[in-house]
C-alpha cells in the first residue's frame, strides 16, 4: 500500500549542555526527510519533531551549576534549542518538552499500561550506572572497569524499583527487525541490535528511587519514571497520545537517531510498544558519529562547535550541505574546517554559485532577461528520489552535481558569448534549456538548501529572469598558510 503519512523524528535532546554541530547533523538530516516527504505527500500529511529530554539528573546537576532552579534552567535551556533550531530553518511541526503536562500524562498512561499488560514487577537491583549515559552498564561491557562511552567511574546503584520483562518480547522484537518491512538501518547496524539480542536480554529497571526531578510512577508515588523510558515515550506524545485519533500519527514512525542509541530504539521502545499494544515504528535509521578534526567531540576537550557559529559565517545552506555530503548518512566521519571551506568553495560558490549567476546575466544580457518556452524536461529524478528515500543523502546530493557540472560543460561548450554574434536561434535555446535545469535542480535541491532554491526559483521562475540575482555563496579567500 502506498504510504500516506509520515511522521519524522530526532533523538530530543538533553539540556545539561548546548547543542553542538553533533545534534546538529542529526536534526537537519531529519529536516530533510521531513521537507522532501512534504513535497511528496502534502504538507498536511507529514509531522516533523524534535525536542528536549530534561527529566534527567543531568538537568539537576547543571542547573545547581548554573546556580539556578531546575525548571528555570530548563525553560532557559529549551528556549536556546529551539532558537538554535529557529536559526538554522529547522521545519519542526512539534517542539517537545519531556516537562510538558501533556507528556506527563502520557508517559503516565502508557506506564500504567506495561503494569496492567502485567509486564512490570517490583524487585531490588544493584547496578553500575553511568549518569553521562543515564544507563546501566553491566560488568562485561565496561572499558576498564569505567564508563565505555565517558571513561568515568560508575556509581553503585543499589535500590528497589520497578522491572519490565524485556526477555519476554525478544523473539517479537526480533521477527519485526528480520521481517518483511525491514525497518532498522543501515544493515550494519540492524546486525550490532540483532547480535545484542542473542546475546541474551534481561529485565530491565524502568524506575527510580529517591529522585526528587522527574515524572512520578503512576501505581508508586514514591519512584520516578527511568528517564529513558520518559524520553522514548516522547513519540507518543507528539503524536496525541492517548487521546483520540493519535493513531493516525503513531503508526507512521520513521525515527532518525545516532548510532549510540540504538539498542534504546530499536529494542527496548519495540519491546515497550509491543507491550501496550501500540504499533512499531516504520523505521530507525542510525547514523554514523563524526569526530572534529580527528577528535572526538567532547566537553572536556572544548572542542564543540556551535553550528550557529558556522552558519553565521557560511549560511544555513552550506552547513547542510556539508555535513550531508561529505559524511555518508550512516557512516562515521570528520568535520575539518579545512575541508569545509574547500567544498564550499568548489561545490557551492563556483559550481552551483557560479552558474547560476552567470546564466541570469546572459539572459539578462543577450536576451533582456526574456527566455525563449524551455523544451520540456526529460531528465529522470528517480535516482535522487530513490537516494533521498533510503538516507543515502551523500548519493543524493552527488547525482545533484553531476546535473550541475553537466550544465557548466554546456556553458563552456556551446559559448553564448559567441552565439549572441552569431546564431541567435541557438542562443536562446541553450539559455531556455539552461534555465530549464536550473528549474528542475531548484526543486531537488529544495529539501537540501531550502533557501538557495527558493532563490534560484525566484529567480528562473518567472516569464522574465530577474536581474537582481546577487552572489549564492561568495567565494572565500583561500586559508593562508602558517
Ligand atoms: N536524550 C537522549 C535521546 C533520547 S531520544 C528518545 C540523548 N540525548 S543527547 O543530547 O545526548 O543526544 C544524542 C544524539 O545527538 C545522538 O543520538 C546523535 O543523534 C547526536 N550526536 C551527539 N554527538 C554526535 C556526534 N559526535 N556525531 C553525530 N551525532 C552526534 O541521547
């Protein structure tokens, strides 16, 4: 059956720390899908959410840090995300707060769920928990004996709280990642969560005790919801849970997130989803993590960068562009200034800047910005669309440009310079089919540069090209070296 709705997702994000360039890659991709889906489906037809996870103990660290109360840390803290967000042009349908009421009363509803489906038991559990991860670790994956991810020390949690029966969904979990839709990529990552359930699942802790921050466990008032449990139900809430009509929504899930968290999508949220009775998500697509000039992002290193810091200097455009075509979605990778600037220069300030700038002029020049009816297109988009479809945006991105020096070729080959003096029928049919193209590129580039499309249709769009086209992405000096 042909897919009529979507509902495209980030991981919402925690408010211990500022977004950096990380969450960045993550919310733009998803701003992709979300923008190509509208165009394919109707606006009305596809929702688009990101947000913030703040019932963490992280937030109650960071705010004391901050000197503040927590919930005005967090309102202070959700505000810049979603400004950064704003600033970017993210096209979010739905800004999620896990403080909000309205999630509240869900995460509440859909616990109280688990314990009527009569999967969740009170029992003492003695752990290693990692509060950077807000996870349990058991002994064998450990590094060291400390925290894989964060290197720290972990705290010996020792307290009763309450366990859903995770082994008991194994095999269903199982059967819906081998099963016909398919639904987690790449494949190298459907293999890592396939091998983690053979390994063997437990119970797992979905409350705790002694936390004064947090939404309350609805059979105990005395514990607090596990904060990863709270953040996942966020997709349920944005879709209306539980009032009416959230299925229309909560049925169409395609979730993009960062490879660390796989095993929290794609395992133990089916397992949870099974368990109430609510439907599984379309698809979890993992992406890669990428490094800063070799280094792994990390706050004790300060070497995050602020991706508003960037756009500042390059435009919102060129930052998507980069990050979706230099890194292919699902793979690891590196930013580099270096390399940034480089691509910037040579992919979007003198192949596509370039073009389109001197293709206005002539017009303008040759034939007083009126262009001759454009022969109709005949180019196929189905490989971008097919490329766009499976996150393959690298691929997208590069048959994109393959059009774009296609048309540069022409430019150089066929001389309209030369033609104004002598073959003005020629002229005009070269310029209307470059302008054509230009058309027909805006609207693939649209969900990728949504502001450089608007303006190459802006520009190309009308019965007289508009002359006023100023400079795409203004050259940059090449970096001088030490
Ligand atoms: N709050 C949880 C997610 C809950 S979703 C129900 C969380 N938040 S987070 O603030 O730590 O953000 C994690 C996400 O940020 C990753 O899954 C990934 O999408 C993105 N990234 C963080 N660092 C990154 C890189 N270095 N590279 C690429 N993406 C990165 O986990």
């Amino acid at each position: 059956m042909p897919e009529t709705k979507r509902y495209i997702t980030t991981p919402i994000y925690y408010v211990n720390d500022k977004p950096h360039i990380g969450h960045a890659y993550s919310t733009i991709a998803a701003d992709v899908l979300a923008r190509y889906w509208r165009t394919k489906l109707g606006n009305a037809n596809v929702r688009f959410s990101t947000g913030t996870d703040e019932n963490s103990k992280k937030t109650i660290e960071a705010a004391e840090l901050a000197g503040q109360d927590t919930k005005a840390y967090a309102d202070s803290m959700a505000t810049l995300w979603r400004g950064t967000w704003d600033s970017l042009g993210i096209s979010y349908d739905h800004f999620i707060r896990t403080t909000e009421p309205a999630h509240h009363k869900a995460a509440q509803h859909f616990v109280q769920k688990l314990y009527d489906a009569g999967d969740i038991t009170k029992g003492d559990y003695e752990g290693l928990y990692c509060y950077r991860c807000e996870q349990f670790y058991k002994e064998d994956e450990l590094a060291n004996g400390k925290c894989p991810v964060h290197k720290i020390e972990l705290e010996v949690v020792k307290e009763e709280n309450y366990f859903f029966d995770l082994p008991k969904y194994a095999q269903l979990v199982k059967d819906w990642i081998t099963g016909p839709t398919d639904p987690i990529g790449p494949v190298s990552r459907k293999n890592e969560v396939l091998a983690f359930i053979d390994h063997g699942l437990e119970k797992i802790s979905i409350s705790r005790a002694n936390q004064a921050w947090g939404i309350e466990v609805p059979f105990d008032a005395s514990q607090k919801v596990y904060v990863w449990v709270d953040a996942l139900i966020n997709y349920l809430t944005v879709a209306g849970y539980p009032d009416a009509n959230y299925q229309q929504w909560s049925h169409q899930f395609h979730h993009i997130v960062g490879k660390d968290i796989i095993k929290f999508h794609c395992i133990i949220w089916p397992a949870m989803l099974l368990a109430a009775g609510e439907a599984l998500p379309q698809t979890v697509f993992a992406h890669g993590f990428f490094t800063i000039e070799g280094e792994k992002i990390s706050k004790s290193l300060g070497n995050s960068i602020d991706p508003l810091a960037l756009t500042a200097q390059y435009g919102n455009d060129a930052l998507r562009y980069y990050l979706l075509r230099e890194i292919p979605f699902g793979s690891d990778g590196d930013f580099s200034h270096a390399r940034f600037e480089a691509v910037y220069n040579a992919d979007l300030a003198n192949e596509l800047g370039n073009l389109v700038q001197r293709v206005a002029k002539m017009i303008t020049q040759y034939c007083d910005g009126k262009l001759a009816p454009g022969e109709p297109q005949t180019h196929d988009i189905a490989g971008v669309e097919a490329a766009l479809e499976q996150c393959r945006f690298d691929v997208a991105l590069k048959e994109i440009w393959v059009r774009i020096r296609g048309l540069n070729q022409l430019v150089e080959e066929e001389k309209p310079w030369v033609l104004a003096k002598s073959d003005r029928a020629q002229l005009e049919k070269v310029l209307a089919h470059l302008a054509g193209d230009l058309r027909q590129i805006a609207t693939l580039l649209e969900p990728f540069l949504p502001k450089t499309a608007s303006e190459i249709k802006r520009v190309f769009g009308g019965a007289t090209i508009d002359t006023s086209v100023g400079i795409l992405f203004p050259k940059l000096a090449p970096a001088k070296a030490d």
